[in-house]
C-alpha cells in the first residue's frame, strides 16, 4: 500500500514539474526549433520532480527550500528559453506562484471545510487526500493554460511593456510567494477554523492584488503600444504626402524636361546647320549644366519608386555627397506604400548620418537586385567611427527621443511583414543596412 502512495505522490511530483517547466517555455519560446523536448524541457521537468521529491522526503512543507525550484526554473529559463532577463524571471516565478497559490488555498480550505489540522490533511493517506491533490491540480492546470491564453493575446502589449515595469510584477510575484508560504507555514501549526478562514482571505487577497497589478501594468503596455502606433501613424501620414508630392513634382520635371530638351536640340541643329560651332559647344555646355541639376537616378516601371530614390538622392547631392544607385525595374508583389516607406527610412538615415561625415569623400550606394520572388535591398553610406559601437540600438539623435529608434523600427516591421530579414553591419568604412523581402511565402 505504501509503495502505491509513493507513485501516486511521485506522479503529482511529476505533473508539477512538467507544468512549472512548460509554462516558461510557452510563454518565452524555445532557442531551438522541435518543441519542449528539444529544448531539454522533459530534462529539466524530471530534474524539477527529482527535487520536489527529495524535499517532501526530507520535509513536510519545503518553505524557503522552494527557491530551489526556482533557482532551477530559472537555470532552463535563461538556458534554454528566448526573451529578456526580466521576462525569464517573470515566467518562472509566475509558474512557481501558479503552483504555490492554489496549492496552499486548496489545502488551507480543504482543513477548514473537514475542520482538521492542515498537518493532517497533508500527512493522511485516504480518499479525501486523493480528491483533494486530485482538484488542486486540475486547478493548476487550468489557471496555467488560461494564464497562458491570456498571455498571447496580449502578446504585442506585453512587448512593449518597460523593464521596470516587468520588474514590478516580477518582485510582485516573489513577493506573493513568499507571503503564501509563511500562510502555509502558519496553517501547519494546530490553529483555529476562524484563523483558517483568514488566511484563506489573505491567500484570495493576494491573488487579487496580483490580478490587478498585472492588468495595470498591461494598461500601461497598451497605453505605450498606441503611443508609438500613433507617431508611427503621424510619420507614415507625413511620408504619403511627400510621396503625392514627389511624384508630381517628378512627373512635372519629366515633362518639362522632354520639352526643354526638344527645344534645345532645335536650337543645336540650327546652329550646326549655319556653322556656328562656337555657339553650338556654348549651347551643348549650358544643356549639361542644366542636366546636373535634374538628376534622374533611375527611372523604373514604379512611380514611387522613382520619385523616392530621385528625390532623396538629390537631397544627397546638396550635401556634396556621390550618390549613386543600381537598381531592378519591377517590384511586383510589393506594396507601394510599403516600398516608399521603406526607401525613404533607410535613404533618410544614411543621408543624415553622412551629411555629418567631415570628409570630402562622402558617397551613398544604393542596390536592390531580385532574385526567384527575393527583394535584396542594400544602401551603404560612409562612416568616420563605427556607428554600431557608439550607438549599438541605432536611436536616433535626432531631438525628438519620443519618437528614437522609429525609422529603423519600420524597416524591421516591414521586414517581418514580407517573412524577411533586416541586417545592420560595417564593412570597409561603410555603414550598410540590408533588408530582404520574400513575396513567395
């Protein structure tokens, strides 16, 4: 009979350390493809019960010892898990309070329902002790899928949620836990219902502050999520109405242009006609000086595209920067929007950062090759010192910090949007930024 208590006591050890392992793996993702057994996850899971275990054979209630789970959550966490150190560290200590709270309000009810010392409802080997450790981990169960469920909905909230804020809730949570085990520290002591009853309340208290805390600091993520969707939303109104701009602007330069050049060409024939040669070279040197002034880089089947690249491109030029670009002529399968978006973040970050160049070699490159449905884009631009040192997150510094690190947020988001990727790298006094598109997947 004993031996079939002891499995039944090994198997909840089990369950247990499955669940606080695979919370933090659902909620962070693993570094490697294949699922929770690829990422060790069954290993650590057996480890946790091991632990849990041989603190029940040693003690009754493991109290402190129960940072010894958490120190070995926390191992797999930072092991084996992706995400920041401050969302390790909430993952792990949320999964050990899922298990600490509902144990210890379960037990702390189950004594005063049956009006028996909480000593002895943890001790005793019969039905109610099945039923009891039965419900507390369906219970468990249940608030860890549905936290989960919750945690993925608000999953583009809890991004943009600060490190202080994930530390709030974080020292919240350890702060519960340790609470909750000096409640059922407390609740092993031979102390009357009326007591049970209060530490029962303070047990729900505490899970209540811990609900309202998590859903205030969710307030604050989703008050910060809108804030940088409306200035990326101001941005991305500015940037279409310099695209109806530039475009009409280039479209009215292409006219003029085709009928400047008409003219001008009349003018040389009459004059090689009548043997003015003199006059004629006159003539041919003012037509070139007239074209340096209406560069056109490049002149591809997309409107936008054109008026993008010409128009930043000359900007480059005022600020006697060579520019120059080698560019495809189709780019089907991408929005237009997205394409000028795009063009003119990463054109207006290299124009600026080399504008500052004290160097009288200051060139932008810009290439955009595809290649079986993938969009290469690189410009380059020069450098004095290394960006990526000195500004390793690329905030800009430009005055307005509200708004830092915007621009090359777009070219991410639109990176992620078309199953790319976006690289920032130096090479040979050059900062050069890399994005790839993919419209085949």
């Amino acid at each position: 009979m004993k031996i079939l208590w002891d499995l039944f006591e090994i198997s909840i050890n089990c369950f247990q350390g499955f669940i606080m392992m695979f919370f933090p793996y659902k909620f962070l993702g693993g570094k490697t493809t294949g699922g929770f057994i690829k990422n060790h996850g069954a290993v650590f899971s057996v480890a946790l019960a091991i632990l849990i275990s041989l603190m029940n054979y040693i003690t009754i209630f493991e109290h402190i010892f129960i940072f010894l789970y958490l120190s070995l959550i926390l191992l797999f966490s930072f092991l084996c898990l992706n995400g920041r150190c401050v969302d390790k560290i909430f993952a792990s200590a949320f999964s050990i309070l899922i298990v600490i709270v509902i144990s210890a309000m379960m037990s702390t009810l189950s004594s005063s329902l049956l009006g028996k010392p909480l000593y002895e409802i943890i001790t005793q080997h019969n039905l109610q002790r099945i039923i009891s450790v039965g419900v507390t981990q369906l219970l468990i169960l249940y608030t860890s899928v549905l936290s989960l469920k919750i945690f993925n909905k608000n999953k583009e909230t809890t991004h943009h949620i600060s490190v202080s804020e994930w530390l709030l809730i974080s020292v919240t949570l350890i702060f519960s836990i340790v609470v909750g085990l000096l409640l059922v520290q407390i609740s092993l002591d031979d102390i009357s219902l009326k007591s049970r009853t209060y530490i029962f309340l303070t047990i729900l208290a505490l899970i209540v502050i811990n609900i309202v805390i998590f859903y205030f600091v969710i307030d604050l993520g989703k008050k910060n999520a809108a804030k940088i969707e409306n200035e990326k939303l101001k941005i991305q109104i500015a940037y279409n109405e310099q695209y109806i701009e530039n475009a009409n602007t280039e479209y009215s330069l292409i006219q003029k242009m085709r009928h400047d050049s008409k003219a001008m060409y009349q003018v040389l024939n009459d004059f090689l006609s009548k043997g003015e040669v003199a006059k004629a070279k006159d003539h041919i040197k003012k037509m070139t000086d007239i074209a340096d002034n209406r560069i056109i880089f490049v002149n591809t089947d997309n409107v936008f595209v054109n008026s993008i690249i010409n128009a930043k491109l000359t900007i480059a030029k005022s600020f006697d920067i060579i520019a120059t670009c080698m560019t495809i002529d189709s780019f089907s399968g991408i929005d237009d929007m997205d394409l000028c978006r795009l063009l003119s973040n990463m054109l207006d970050n290299a124009i600026t950062a080399t504008s500052m160049v004290n160097s009288d070699d200051k060139r932008i490159t810009v290439n955009i090759s595809e290649d079986v449905g993938t969009y290469t884009f690189l410009v380059r631009n020069t450098i004095e010192e290394s960006v990526l040192k000195n500004n390793p997150h690329l905030l800009s510094t430009k005055k307005n910090k509200e708004i830092s690190g915007l621009g090359t947020g777009i070219i991410r988001d639109i990176a992620e949007k078309y199953n790319g990727r976006c690289d920032f790298y130096e090479k040979d006094n050059e900062f050069c930024c890399s994005v790839i598109l993919n419209i085949n997947m």
